[in-house]
C-alpha cells in the first residue's frame, strides 16, 4: 500500500534526515514511528503526502511513485492530523469537520450531516460539542476533532503526527483506546507517529523503530520488545520492556489453572470432602448459571448448610481476550492471588491465572515469538500450595 524504496532526504543545509529507507506498510494496518526526536519520523511521514520531497529514492502509494501525483488530488486521499490540530477559530466544530467534504463538492447539508457521524464516531455529541468554537472545547475534544476532521474525506490512509501529544497522560490513554477501536472497524492504513513508545506498542499493529534517519527495526510490538534488533533497540524499548510485553501477551487459556469448581447450593459437606480428596485448600465458586460467585476455602466448610452460607465473593476476573497486563492490573486492583478468566461478562468461567502462570506465560511468549523455545518448552508451575495467596 505504501512503499519506501531506498528513499533518503537531505535538506538544504546538509542535514541527513532520512537515509537509505526502505519499508512497506500493508493495506489496512497500523504502523507506528518511533524513535528519539529528530531522528526522521516525520520527514519520513511527510514524504508520503508530499509535504516534504525525497531527494533520492521513492514513495509509492498504491504502486504508484507519489512524485508523480498532483499533490492537491493525492492530499485527499491522505488524511493528515499533527498535534496541533490546526482547527478554524471562527469556525464551529461542525463546520470544521464539514470542510472537506464540502471541498470535495457535497451540498452544505450532506456535509454536515457526514461531519455529525463523524463526531459521534469519535465520541463527541454533535448537538453540544459541534456548535461550539474550538476555543470552547478541552485539548482532548481539541483533538478528537482532529480526528473527526482527518477522517471526513473517509481517506484510505492517514498520517498521524503525534495526534495525542497535547493531552495528559489519563486522557492520552483513553483517547488511544477510542482509537484503536475506531480503527478496528475502519482499517485504514495508518502512519503514526510518536516519541511514546508504550503508545507506539500500544496502537501499532508493527512498530518501526528510528535511529538517526535509519530504520533500527520494523516488527510487531512482542517482537521489537522481545527480541530487540540491536543494542540502539533494546536500549530504546527500555530495561522494562519485559513489563511493556504484558500489555501485548494475550492470555492464553491453554495456561490456566483449573482449581476444583463448587456450586453455591453444594452440600458443603461434599464440597469439603471434595477438597480434602483432591488435596487442595480452597476452590472456586460458581453460581447458578455457572458464572464466577467467588472462592471457598476447605477450612471455611463445617459440616451442615450450603457452600453458599461460606463462600466468599471475588470479583477479580478478565475475559479471555485479555492481555496479561489486564490480568496481573486486575489482580493487584483486588489484592488477589489469581484471577478469574471469563468467556465475557457474567460468561463461562475457564479458569483461574495465577502470579507463577503469569511469569511463566511471558517468559514462554518471548521465546515463541523469537523461535527460540517450542511452546511447551517452558514449564508453567502449579498454583502455591498455600492456597494462592489467599
Ligand atoms: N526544513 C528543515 N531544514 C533542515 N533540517 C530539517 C528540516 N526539517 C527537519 N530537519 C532536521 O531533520 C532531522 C529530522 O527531523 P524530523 O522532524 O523528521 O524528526 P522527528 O523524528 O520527527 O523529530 P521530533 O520527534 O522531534 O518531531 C532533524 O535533525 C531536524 O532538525
């Protein structure tokens, strides 16, 4: 979709900013820019929509070398949001967002009734928020617009500029999960860039990482973080990249601990016969229609009355298309020593992740990723015998 061959820029005065490029984004997918400032990123990206020129080498957008297109004509198929939005002061939000449609020739009606979708699709209500003056909004509205604005043209691709760099950290991170969501639905084709690089693993379906106008790596964000290209890299990615690898390890169900299950309406007799059969100390409860009540510890069960009179309530869970950043988050948030893995909310229960399953997990996903290790290779430890942390 978007091509760089061998494309280096140097400006006028002899600065290198880009050297000897050469990278292919897909169709449809995410890639981030990363790397320290001013090694190339957006150079890199205004080559795309021929804000800036290659002085060798070229750009292809869809096969074709961008040198070669009206820049105008190309520039609308692109869509461009930097961080300073750039929105029309005198203008309403609506009718920021309207502007290019009704360039590109849609009646004043048509445009704005686009520029409405296209606010609510980036969770801004058209009605309060789109007759206000960009003076008016907060800096995060500010640039959901400029979203909102980018995405007007319904454009295949955009070139995103460090788009959440102006907000703060709580609503940057909000903002990135609106995206993310926006995009999965969209597809567009997608180059983003930023100096964060949790953000960069965040978003990125690869990751292209910079290292004075040159590409140090471009992989998949498990990858760049696992298995760093280089030195320059790993020291990039930082000494924690192991702790940034949990936000992008799913939770593989295949890992869980499978404690022994009671149901809230068990004699808790057996229920404590159970346990004592099985050697455990504790196990986990389920209600009526199978979805997680809590836990019960064998020591808790007298003879007489229902597990339901003893059982405790947990509700420390995560679905299954969880990343093990949410697993390990949701167990400190609710000082437990495992975590529920749900088919969904209120959804079958799987099993339980425990701290050593979850160590276990990302040692064996880094070796995985990095064809060093064979899945069952690395041993995923039972659960403590003291009860999991209870
Ligand atoms: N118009 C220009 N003339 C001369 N040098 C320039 C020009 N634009 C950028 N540069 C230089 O090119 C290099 C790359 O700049 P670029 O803006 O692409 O970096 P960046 O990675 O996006 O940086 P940042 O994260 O700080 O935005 C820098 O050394 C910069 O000073």
């Amino acid at each position: 979709m978007i091509r760089f061959e061998d494309v280096g820029k140097r400006y006028p005065d002899g600065t290198v900013a880009v050297d000897g490029l050469s990278m292919e984004i897909h169709e449809g997918e995410l890639v981030t820019l990363v790397g320290p400032s001013g090694c190339g990123k957006t150079t890199t990206m205004t080559m795309v929509n021929r804000l800036t020129e290659p002085t060798s080498g070229r750009v292809l957008l869809d096969g074709k070398d961008v040198a070669t297109q009206d820049p105008v004509r190309l520039r609308r198929r692109i869509g461009y949001v930097i961080q300073q939005v750039g929105l029309f002061p005198h203008r309403t939000v609506l009718d920021n967002t309207a502007t290019v449609p009704t360039l590109l020739g849609r009646t004043r009606r048509e445009a704005r009734s686009r520029a409405a979708e296209l606010l609510e699709l980036v969770g801004l209500d058209p009605a309060t928020h789109g007759e206000r003056y960009p003076h008016q909004l907060s800096g995060g509205e500010r640039q959901r617009v400029g979203v909102a604005r980018a995405l007007a043209a319904d454009p295949p691709v955009l070139l995103m500029d460090e788009p959440f760099g102006a907000v703060d950290p709580v609503v940057r991170e909000r903002l990135q999960g609106e995206f993310r969501r926006l995009q999965a639905r969209m597809r567009k084709t997608v180059l983003f860039v930023t100096h964060d690089i949790e953000e960069a693993v965040r978003l990125g379906d690869r990751m292209a990482v910079f290292a004075k106008g040159r590409l140090a790596q471009l992989d998949t964000p498990a990858r760049v973080l696992g298995d760093p290209a280089d030195d320059y890299v790993a020291g990039f990615v930082g000494a924690d990249r192991g702790l940034k690898r949990l936000s992008v390890t799913p939770v593989d169900t295949r890992d869980l601990e499978q404690p022994p299950i009671v149901r809230l309406d068990d004699p808790a007799e057996d229920a404590a016969r159970r346990m004592r059969a099985d050697g455990v100390r504790w196990a986990v409860v389920l209600d009526e229609a199978g979805g997680l009540h809590g836990w019960v510890s064998g020591q808790a069960l007298p003879d007489g009355g229902t597990v339901r009179d003893h059982a405790r309530r947990m509700d420390a869970w995560v679905p299954r298309d969880a990343s093990l950043k949410q697993a390990f988050s949701t167990m400190l948030q609710h000082d437990a020593g495992w975590v529920a893995v749900l088919d969904g909310e209120g959804g079958r229960f799987l099993g339980v992740l425990t701290p050593a399953l979850l160590h276990a997990a990302l040692r064996r996903s880094v070796g995985v990723e990095t064809g060093r290790l064979d899945r069952d290779q690395v041993e995923t430890g039972p659960v403590p015998g003291d009860g999991a942390g209870f």
